[in-house]
C-alpha cells in the first residue's frame, strides 16, 4: 500500500519535488551534530522551514494536484522527520550510552573481583610465610620472602611479598585494561606496608604492651586498606601515572631492599625482634 501510495506522487511534479525535498532533508540528518554527553541534537533548518517549503512548491501544481497531495505529503514528511528523530534520539544516544555505561559497570566488577581475590590471597599467603621459615628449620632459601623474626620490618614483609606476587599475576588480565596499573600497584602497596608500622607504634604506644592477636589484626587492616585503595584509584579517571615502567621498577627495587635488609638489617627497633632482640636472620 506504501509503495502504491509513493509510486502515485512521484507520477506528479509536485509529488517529484515533494519527495525530492524529503529526501534532501533525510540526507541532511547527516549534518546533525550528536553530543554524547548533553544528548543535545543540532539541526541545519528548523521544520517550519521545510513545511513552508512544501506548502510553496505545492502552490505551483494545479489545484487538483494540490488537493490530493498536499496534506498527505505533509504528513508524509512529518512522520519522516519525526521516525528519524527518534531512530536517532532512541537508538544511537541511549543505545551508546547503555552501551558505554554496560561495558564500565563489567569492567569495575572484573576489577572488584580481582581485588578480593588478591585480598584474600594475601592474607592467607602472609600467614603462611609468617611461619615458613621456622617449619623449613630456618632454611636460607625461605628467608628472603618469609619473616625470620617478629620485627616490625619482617611482618611489612609479608605484606608486600604476597601483594607484588598477585600483581604480577594480575598484570596479565587487567594491565590491559588499565594503563596505570603498576602506579596504581605501587601507591597501594606502599600505603600497606606504611599503615603496619602507624597502627603497631599507635597501639603500643598508648598501651605500652605489644599483643600478638593485635598484631595479626593489624596484618589484616593493612592488606584490605590497600586493596580499597586500588580499587579507588583505579576507578577514579585519569589516575596521575607518568610512567608505569618506573613504578615497576620501584617495587624490584623495594623487593630487592627487603631481601638485603634480611641479612644486613640497620640497629633500630624498627627491624628488632621485640622478643628476642635479635636482628634479621642473626641471632
């Protein structure tokens, strides 16, 4: 019936330049300017400007031509202008805009998931390496990884071991994802290893005592406080990060200072088994 009805106007001039000048206005909507954010739609003629214009062409045809096809090509013109509207309104903002906010709300769950698997894996990994250098019978393998004392320095170590572990493995599945992954990385595990000193010092100076189960508390504290961190950094955009290469070679080099501080520990309580008053792997 469409096609009847189209084949009918276009036997007529007025019918030809009608059609005409909707197929120009359609061509048009390719001048449309689509902002993304304001979903603001720009047009280059307004629609009483082309209505004006069918009713002026119209004007020239005989007035039999007139009758028959001067309101139902107004119509016609009118639901044209107003299907495309909406195809583009609809269809291509909402669309790209359900689209875009679909693709970052899987991308932050990926990354939370991630997160409290390495959250997981280092608490359980850091107690673990807690004891391993005494059930390996203070083997020297295990001793630049795990703790060799009861020091504030050994127990920062068994924090960092297990988070730069993770990343390394993480690196493989969200580094892609996030070009700033190892300054992301490196400001959370340093925040980690930072806040056990703060709170052990904190406690026990207020309460003048160290206890053990505090301790292991305080492990905790600090290993979720840096995961939170990373996810806050890696969420907030852009994310100041100059060179991810450098970050990555900072951690190296902090897991580097840990292994020779193992064996050549500084005199100062901060490396002291409060226990023994041993330092590193020496007794």
């Amino acid at each position: 019936m469409y096609e009847l009805f189209v084949n009918k106007i276009k036997k007529t001039k007025c019918g030809e330049t009608i059609l005409g000048s909707i197929s120009k206005y359609i061509d048009s909507t390719h001048s449309f300017t689509v902002t993304h954010e304001s979903r603001n739609l720009k047009q280059a003629r307004p629609f009483g400007q082309y209505v004006d214009l069918l009713r002026f062409r119209c004007a020239l045809a005989t007035p039999s031509q007139q009758n028959v096809l001067l309101h139902s090509c107004q119509i016609l013109s009118r639901l044209c202008i107003f299907y495309l509207l909406y195809i583009i309104s609809s269809s291509r903002i909402y669309f790209l805009y359900i689209t875009d906010f679909a693709e970052v709300s899987v991308m932050h769950k990926k990354l939370i998931v991630w997160q409290l698997i390495g959250l997981v894996f280092t608490s359980i990994a850091g107690t673990l390496l807690h004891f391993l250098y005494d059930w390996s019978n203070e083997s020297s393998f295990v001793a630049p990884f795990s703790a060799v004392n009861e020091s504030i320095w050994e127990h920062m170590k068994l924090l960092f071991v297990p988070m730069f572990l993770f990343a390394l493995i993480e690196n493989h599945f969200l580094g892609m994802i996030y070009e700033n992954f190892w300054c992301v990385k490196l400001a959370g595990i340093l925040l980690g290893i930072i806040t056990i000193p703060i709170l052990y010092y904190t406690y026990t100076g207020i309460l003048g005592v160290s206890k053990d189960w505090f301790n292991i508390v305080i492990f905790f504290i600090s290993a979720a406080i840096a995961y939170v961190t990373e996810i806050m950094l890696f969420k907030r955009e852009p994310t100041p990060c100059r060179s991810s290469l450098f970050a990555l070679f900072i951690l190296c080099l902090l897991a580097l200072t840990f292994v020779v501080l193992t064996y050549l520990p500084p005199k100062i309580p901060l490396f002291q088994d409060p226990q023994t008053g041993d330092y590193g792997v020496y007794k």
